[in-house]
C-alpha cells in the first residue's frame, strides 16, 4: 500500500494514541503504526494515571483504540515500520504488517512514539520478575510494596538517590550492588542515617516465588536476603533509531531531543513519551503525545492557510 497521510504515528502506545485521538478529531488523515507490546506489557497494573489507577496495561490501550473508532480519519494499523526516509516535502516509511505483507507509507508529517526500552542486569531473575516484584519506578509501584522489606539495586550516585527515596515506602530498604558499590564515605554516611545498610556482595541470582514476586537476592558466595522487591533504574535504549537515522540531535543521554512544539531538529519530524527527556510515565507520555499533536496541527494548518 502507498498512500498519502497528513501525519504517520510510530507507536500505539499512551503517547501514540492520545496523539491519534487529538488529529482525529482536527479531521487528520492519520496512520498509527502498532509495532507490538508497550514498555509496560509486563506489568499487572498502570497506576498513577488520573481516573484511570490500576487499569491493567492491555485495557488501557484498549480504550484508548477504542475511543480512535469513531473518528473515520485515523486508521490503526499493525505494522512494524523498518525504515523511514525523509522526502522533500515529507517522509517515507516502510514496514511490514501484522500478516507479514510489506508497507509503504507517505505521510506530509511523522510522529515517532516509539519508547524506550530497559537493559535488565544480565543476572538470573531480573528479567523474570521485571514488572512484578523487579521494578523500577516508586511512583508506579512503591504504594503497592509500601512498609516491606526492599532491596535497591546499581552503583555509585544513582543508587544512592534512589534508595534513599526509597526510605519515603518503606523503613526495611537495602542497598545490593552486586560487587564493589563505588561510594563515597559521604554516600554512605548518608545511607546509614537512613538505617540503609549497603550488601557488595556480588549477586548470584534474585529468587521468586511462582506468582511473580521476590522471595530473596542470593549472593555468590551462598547467603541470601529476603526481600519483598527489588528497586532499580536500568539504563534504557531507543527502541527506534528513526530519529538517529536522520540525523535529529540525541541528548548525551540518549533521549531524542524536542523543542517546546515536540519537534525534533529534523524539520517535520515530531517525538513524544518516554523516548523524548524528562519523567517517564504513562499519563505524561499521553500529555506529551497530545501536546505534539497540536503543535503539529498547526504547523500543518500554517502552510494551508494564507
Ligand atoms: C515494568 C514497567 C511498569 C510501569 N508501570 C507504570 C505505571 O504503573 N504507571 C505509569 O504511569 N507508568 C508506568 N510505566 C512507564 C510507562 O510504561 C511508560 O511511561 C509509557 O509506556 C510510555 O509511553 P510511550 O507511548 O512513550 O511508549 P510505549 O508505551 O513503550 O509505546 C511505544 C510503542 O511503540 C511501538 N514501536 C516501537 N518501535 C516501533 C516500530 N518500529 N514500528 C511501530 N511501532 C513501534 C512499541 O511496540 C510500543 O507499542 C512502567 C514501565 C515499566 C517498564
């Protein structure tokens, strides 16, 4: 297929489809590319997102594909897209559908809402458990592990920070660093004003119980910790590389850069949610994405009125 879009959206995700809902009711002719599950698909439960707490993931996509039904200009497509070039007076994507036949989209604009993804230590159990008791932000999940015995994993500055915002759920936390912590006496002076002990013993493995929640953090040397969950900030990637690919500017950390309208140094080319800077959850990736929506309406509009 290869038809004309006023914007193609990449990614189906909170960003992505509050983007759709917002140029669907501006009369957009939008494509939303769904490449596949979100950041959070491993989740039981979205909290902190306003009329919406503790919805599971899954149903929260859900409504929000089904409140795009009824605007005739928005279509929601599965498909992957695997490559997108700039035109010159626009952009072409590629993909392949969810039935396996190739695509080609040509869209006056592009919204990436594609995420980010987390790089889990390569230990036994993180990846098991992420999203139920390994976890990795205290406003999604600290309430529901609040007053239980915590473990915060990582290293140097960061895991200090961390851990001791921690302190906020729960007076039982622990810092594991699997080997040497890398902090300094002022870190630890700090930790240890908060009752936090500091275990640099490197890790064997996280141990957990059938329904998905941490049982204990199992050292090399054969000695274990119980705890109830596990804290960590892991580094994250794009899971895209549209942006990189044409050349729009990264921040040192990785995070696609955006100007006050979502645009990113590539004229046309908007990003929103977690893969643009600053706090990462759900209802801000759905504030982001609409926010970028309109600054894109109206650019759009700019060059068809006179
Ligand atoms: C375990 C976990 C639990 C969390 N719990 C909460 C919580 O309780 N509350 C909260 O507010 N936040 C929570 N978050 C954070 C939340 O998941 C993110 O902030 C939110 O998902 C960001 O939305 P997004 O639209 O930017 O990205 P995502 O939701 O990750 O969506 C990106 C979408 O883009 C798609 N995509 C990627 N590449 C392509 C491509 N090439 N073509 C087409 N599609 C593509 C992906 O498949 C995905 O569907 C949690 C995160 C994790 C990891």
């Amino acid at each position: 297929m290869t038809t004309e879009y006023d914007v193609l959206i990449i990614g189906a995700g909170s960003a992505g489809l509050s983007a759709a809902l917002i140029l669907g009711r501006c009369c957009r002719r939008v494509l939303l590319a769904d490449g596949g599950p979100t950041r959070n698909a491993p989740s039981g439960a979205v909290h902190s997102f306003f009329s919406r707490d503790g919805i599971r993931p899954a149903a929260l996509l859900h409504l929000g594909r089904e409140q795009l039904a009824p605007y005739p200009s928005v279509e929601v497509k599965e498909l992957k897209i695997t490559a997108l070039t700039k035109l010159a007076h626009g952009f072409q994507a590629t993909g392949q559908t969810g039935q396996g036949h190739p695509a080609t989209i040509v869209a006056r604009r592009v919204l990436l809402a594609t995420g980010v993804t987390d790089i889990l230590p390569p230990l036994p159990g993180f990846r098991e458990l992420w999203g139920s008791s390994v976890l990795h932000c205290p406003y999604c999940h600290g309430y529901e592990v609040r007053d239980q015995p915590l473990a915060v994993y990582g290293q140097g500055k960061p895991v200090v920070g961390l851990a001791l915002l921690m302190s906020r759920w729960s007076a039982d936390v622990v810092v594991v660093t699997d080997g040497p912590g890398h902090l300094t006496d002022y870190a630890r002076q700090r930790l240890r004003r908060q009752g936090i002990a500091v275990h640099e013993n490197p890790i064997a493995r996280l141990v957990g119980t059938v329904r998905g929640g941490l049982r204990c953090v199992e050292f090399a040397d054969g000695t274990y910790l119980e705890r109830k969950a596990l804290f960590l900030h892991p580094p994250q990637e794009q899971r895209s590389s549209f942006a990189a690919d044409l050349g729009a500017h990264l921040t040192s950390k990785g995070a696609v850069w955006v100007d006050k309208q979502g645009q990113t140094t590539v004229p046309g080319l908007y990003a929103a949610g977690d893969m643009v800077p600053g706090q990462q959850q759900a209802l801000l990736a759905a504030a982001s994405g609409s926010k970028a929506a309109i600054c894109l309406n109206e650019a759009l509009t700019r060059t068809e009125v006179t």
